[in-house]
C-alpha cells in the first residue's frame, strides 16, 4: 500500500481524459501524494488528514491542510513537492471551516496565493490563534474559482460540523469535499457533536446527498473515498440519535437514564459505533437542552451538584 499512495502522476497526465477508476483512491496517510481524478491530487502529511490540490496551467489551487496534529513543516514540504512538478506557484489557498487540524500549515503559501474561506472563519481563526492562513477573500453563499480551464465552485449550505464548513466541488471531475461531514464508508464522522448545529446539519446532508455531478466524496479523514451514499446514511443516524435522545427528554429522564435507554443498534454498520456512542448521546443531550423549554415545576437553572 505504501508503495501506491507514494505513487506521484505528474504532469503528463493532468489533462487526459483518463477515467476516474484508473486512479488510486484509497490512503494509508502516509506523507504523500496521490491522484484521484483527471484533476485532482489528495495529499497529505502524517496522522489522519489530508487535504487537495488542483495543479493548472495558471496555477494552483489548494484546499485544505496536512496533519494531526499540526506537523511543523508539513505545509513546507509540500510546497518543496509542488515546486518539484510544477513551474506555476501555488495561486489559492482554500480553507473548508476554521478546525486546526485541517488548516495547519496553509500560511506558508501566502508568499503567492491569496486565502479564501467563508466569511464566518476569520473570527475562529483569529480567536483560537490558528496556525493557518488568514483569508482575504470571504464569501457568503458560493463562489468560483476559474483557474486554467478548472471549475473549483465553493459553497456555503449552513451552519454543520462548525459555522463555517464549506463543500468544495470539482463538477468536471465529480469530485466533492466536505472534511468532517464526509469519511470512509461505515465510520461515524465526529468523535462527539461539538461545535454542530444539529438541525441545520441534517438538512444539509440532505442537500450533499443530492447534489448533482458527484462521483467521489473525499474525506478529510482516513481512506478510501466514499460516494454520497454517506452522507444520506450520516443522515439517517443523525435523525434518529436526536429523536430518541429527544423523546426521552420529553418524558423527563435524566442524562444517565438517557445513556442506558438510547439504543442504535440498527446502526451497526458503523465500526466506530460502541466507541462514539456516548459522547454521541451526551453532546445531542447538551445541544436538545438549549433546544427545547421542558414542563419542569421549578422553572429553576441548571446548577453544578454540590
Ligand atoms: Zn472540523
């Protein structure tokens, strides 16, 4: 497996017709770099992330950053990398939300690209003194990029996994990534639900389950690729954790009667179900119990047990 995810398919290849089957899609996360399309490479540089790049006649566009944890020096190699194949610099910089662990290393870039992100991101970035690039081009609801005859369209659904997650999709290629909403078939995407917004993120699923002119769903974690079959099962699982999580509450049951009560065994297709479950449970909990306003007598505030 090393041996392929080392695999490095320059410049000849990059604007032929080539199917996407004859290219290597599976990771051993490893520090490398890997072709996953007629115009899409996936990199990245140690623990479990990895980010794009599109190499154009005009330049480059990249997404996202390399390691966890932040491996000094990861966004530095693969610049050396990039200036090894190509003879154009590095012209964007794309960040999918404000997460360290998937923009880590992107400010090396900034001596030739410019750094794109939601408009949201910058407060989080600035606020958790990220080791990233700071963008200066922030949009709302979508934005193109058109660089040497790619189409890169970012968009913006709603509040997900953080306020400031962004899909970046490669419609010629059928190429989509959406880091931490997306992973391998049969993985739970998120150890817990911090920093989501529920309701918002299973209307979103929705929409990446069926967006047009997909073929491959990059993960910003793990390997192999996955399709937008994940997102509709995420989806499925989401909706019914809060339902259940919900009803209970309704019925008063405490937090504790709740983790015994809750049960997702027809979600055992996840392998890292037994291992997500509770942190699962008790963070839909917290979101629910600024959801709703319960029935209690009291009316009193949650207070820390003495
Ligand atoms: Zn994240």
């Amino acid at each position: 497996m090393n041996i392929i995810t080392r695999l490095i398919l320059i410049g000849a290849f990059l604007f032929s017709p080539l199917a996407i089957a004859q290219f290597e899609t599976s990771w051993d996360n490893s520090r490398g770099i890997t072709q996953i399309s007629p115009h899409v490479f996936r990199w990245g540089a140690g623990g479990s992330i990895n980010g794009l790049f599109i190499p154009t006649s005009d330049g480059i566009i990249l997404i996202d950053g390399p390691a966890l944890p932040c491996e000094p020096g990861a966004g530095q190699w693969l610049k050396d990398e990039l200036a090894l194949r190509y003879d154009v610099p590095v012209r964007y910089v794309v960040l999918s939300h404000d997460h360290q662990s998937h923009i880590c290393g992107t400010a090396v870039f900034a001596d030739t690209a410019v750094a794109i992100g939601h408009k949201k991101i910058r407060p989080h970035l600035i606020r958790e003194g990220r080791i990233a690039a700071l963008p200066t081009i922030t949009f709302e609801d979508s934005m193109d990029i058109d660089l040497g005859g790619v189409k890169v369209v970012l968009s913006y659904f709603g509040p997900t996994h953080s306020d400031n997650l962004i899909a970046t999709h490669i419609p010629q290629d059928g190429v989509l990534f959406v880091p931490d909403l997306g992973r391998p078939e049969g993985q739970l995407p998120n150890p817990d639900l911090r920093d989501m917004y529920v309701d918002s993120t299973i209307e979103v699923l929705g929409i990446l389950a069926r967006m047009d002119d997909v073929d491959i769903v990059v993960p910003g974690h793990g390997s192999p690729v996955s399709t937008q079959a994940y997102f509709q099962r995420y989806r499925e699982y989401l909706t019914a954790l809060r339902e259940r999580v919900l009803s209970h509450m309704v019925e008063e049951r405490s937090l504790y009667e709740i983790l015994e009560l809750v049960s997702m065994d027809d979600f055992s297709d996840y392998t890292n179900l037994e291992k997500n479950l509770e942190p699962n449970i008790i963070t839909m909990y917290d979101y629910l119990y600024r959801y709703r306003e319960p029935n209690f007598p009291s009316g009193l505030p949650i207070r820390v047990p003495q």
